[in-house]
C-alpha cells in the first residue's frame, strides 16, 4: 500500500470532569491508501491522557497522541518525518 499525499491531522482536547483544564488529547490521522485498485480511506486515533498531578501540556499531548496513531498507521520513517516537520512547521509547541 502506498501513502498518497491527502493526510489529515486533526487534534481534539477534552477537558477533565469539571470542564476546567483539558486532560486527553485526541489526535486523528486520515489518509488515502493506494490498495492497488483504489484508494482507500483510512481513519487512526491516538490518545494521550495527562495524570491530574501532572501540568498540561498541548505540545506534549499532540506529540504524544500522534506518535500513537502513526504507530497504528505502521508509517515508514521517512513518511513518519515528512508528518512531524509539516506538523512543527504549523503549530505552536508552548
């Protein structure tokens, strides 16, 4: 299967019981696959839940949860690398 270039990254933080501070970040990779005859749309989820006596942190959450996802996705480094400069290259890292 090869990797076609429409990959998606989008990241959903959920805030604890209280609605106060987030605690979960949600990453959810979809991208085209080329299965030979077409493409297929596939959809990974990583997540990374922060301790409650733990600080927040979106850079950590983000990093962490997509580093889960494109594990499920069984990327190549050099597809894995393409992901983490364009991703760096687009969002804050505070």
């Amino acid at each position: 299967m090869q990797l076609t270039a429409n990959s998606q990254v989008q990241f959903v933080h959920w805030k604890d019981d209280r609605g106060q501070t987030p605690r979960e970040t949600e990453a959810i990779l979809t991208m085209q696959r080329d299965t030979g005859e077409d493409a297929a749309e596939f959809t990974y989820i990583g997540i990374a839940t922060c301790n409650p006596q733990d600080n927040y942190s979106r850079a950590l959450g983000r990093k962490l949860a997509l580093a889960r996802a494109m594990k499920q996705a069984q990327l190549s480094k050099e597809t894995r690398t393409q992901m983490w400069r364009a991703l760096w290259s687009r969002v804050r890292r505070d």
